[in-house]
C-alpha cells in the first residue's frame, strides 16, 4: 500500500496520506468492531437461563468483539450439539448427571466450565393462601388428604400435580407413584404456563400444587411455599424410578465443547469467569418476562449498572 501511495502523489499530500493509512493499520479498533471469531451458546427455554446468556453473550460481543449464534434448544439437544459441533457453551445446567457421563467421562466432547453462582432449587409448591388456610398442607404425608381439592379435568379423580416442560428434570411422577400419593402429573408445557397458573392460583385464591425452582424472578411477586417432601440425603435418586426424596440442592454450573475449551481464547476465559448470583439473575429475568424488555436491552441495563460485578469476568 506505501508504494501506491508513493506513486500517486508527492511532497506533503503524499506523505500525509502515508501517515493517516499506517495510523489505520496500527490503531486498535473499538472492541465491538474486532471481531475474533464465533461462539455459539444454547439457550435453554426457561427465562433465567435466557437472562444468563443474554449478559454473556452482550459481553462477548461488546467487549470482545466475537460473533454470537444462540441456539434455542431443550436440556438434552444442548448436550447433544456438543457432539455435532453445533453448540459451545450451556450457560447454566441443572445436574444432568446422566448426560455428564456421557458427553463428559465417555465421550470426551465436553468438559465443565465451573459454577455459574446460580444455586438451584426444585420442588412442589402452593400458593401461600393454602399454606394459610390448611397448615399441614406443606407436610407431604398430608397431601392425600388434600388431593379432592387439586382435581383438574386433566387429573381425572385423582389430585393434579402441575409440571412444566416435560424436558425440564423432574422425578415428579416416581416420586407421586413411590409415595403413594393420590395424584396425577399433568404437563403444562412450559415455563410461562406454570407462572401463569401460579398468578391466578394466587389472584382467585384456587387450588394449585406445581413442580417450580429457583431462581425465578416470579418469587419477587407471587409468594408460593414449599412443600416439604421427604429430605433428600445422597444416593436417593440414584435410580430414577425408585425416587422418593426431594430434590438435591443444585450449584448450577457451565459446559462447554472439549475443542471450545482448548481453543476458545478469551471467549473461553470468559465464560468460565462468569459468576453471578441468584439476585442478578432474577433482575434481568423479571426485566425480560414483566417488564416486556428484549434479551439485549435488559443484558444491556444490567451491564451498565453492574460493572463492579462484571469486569473481573473478562481475560486480563
């Protein structure tokens, strides 16, 4: 390029445009026009997984310059793509201790990234007005009792207990037969019908016995109690048609691709520095869900408002 320039000018008009196509050469682009390449994060259909992608992937981009393609996809497709090539990075996975053998032990195509600083909770809850009305309603050696009150046209004569995705981990229907417990489980489809039927169980004061976890933004507006069914201790759901125990305690973390680890970068180094925690989470959630905000613009919000948080997060 200097000689194209040498021979279509002389004196000080040539040099000046020397200069100025070296300093363009030189000068280091704004992060958002360096492009490095190409993540691709799952996007798993429950709105806190969205909000924890949505800032990852306003961070990847805005402050180092890759390319994201999120892929809206179940639990089990996302472990899948890790084989395919087709996915990098599960922001936030619930357990999934078969898939982890798989994927991770045997197949070697995936490697965990740490802990996301979500901590997961699953389990059965009623609207705080029953816990009110009927006390030991909570108590799950008490639920047979109550099971006329919970009958759907869905549940036939028996209670109905109200799940969410089928794809979502549940042990909902070995802990109903295990128990011996005089209910159905029926399959609202998704995260949103759940929040809708806890809304109006709560708005109507109707009976309603639902499969929820935290986080979840809905806790800011909905008070819902949990049900205490029998305390899980380690090994109790190890075989998953003998459950009878509560859920574990998650400490939700991040899987990546084995070849998105060895040659991610930065990219790499950020995904596995991101750390937030349930409260974060719930914040952009409820700014997307109620507040009727686009992923990015409540990434974006959080992002402008939370510096503090998020710096460490990016490679040194």
């Amino acid at each position: 390029m200097a000689s194209q320039v040498a021979v279509r000018g002389r004196g000080l008009a040539g040099a000046l445009a020397l200069v100025l196509i070296l300093a363009g050469c030189t000068a280091e682009a704004p992060p958002q026009a360096r492009e490095t390449g190409t993540v691709r994060l799952a996007v798993n259909p429950w709105v806190g997984y969205e909000a924890s992608a949505a800032v990852l992937a306003y961070l990847l981009e805005r402050e180092l310059g890759y390319r994201v393609e999120t892929k809206k996809l179940t639990e089990d497709e996302s472990w899948k793509g890790f084989e395919s090539g087709d996915v990098d990075v599960i922001v936030e996975n619930w357990g999934r201790e078969k898939e982890k053998k798989e994927f991770i032990q045997d197949k070697k195509v995936a490697v965990s990234a740490g802990l996301n600083g979500n901590k997961g909770i699953i389990g059965w809850y009623v609207p705080q007005w029953m816990a009110e009305e009927y006390p030991d309603i909570t108590d799950w050696r008490n639920l047979n009792k109550y099971a006329p009150l919970f009958k759907t046209a869905k549940s036939g004569d028996k209670g109905q207990v109200l799940d969410g995705d089928p794809t979502f981990v549940t042990s909902d229907e070995a802990l109903v037969k295990n128990l011996k417990l005089d209910y159905k489980v029926v399959y609202a489809g998704s995260e949103n019908a759940l929040i809708s039927a806890a809304k109006f169980a709560t708005r109507n004061r109707r009976p309603l016995l639902m499969y929820f976890y935290e986080p979840q933004w809905l806790f800011t507006q909905v008070k819902l109690v949990k049900i205490n069914l029998p305390p899980y201790a380690i090994g109790c759901d190890a075989v998953p048609a003998k459950v009878a125990c509560d859920y574990p305690p998650y400490l939700l973390d991040k899987i990546v691709s084995r070849k998105f680890a060895d040659t991610g970068g930065k990219a790499y180094e950020l995904v596995r520095n991101f750390t937030w925690t349930n409260e974060h989470q719930n914040a952009v959630a409820s700014d997307m869900a109620d507040g009727r905000m686009s992923a990015q613009a409540a990434a974006k919000k959080w992002v402008e408002a939370n510096k503090i948080v998020w710096k460490d997060w990016l490679p040194k």
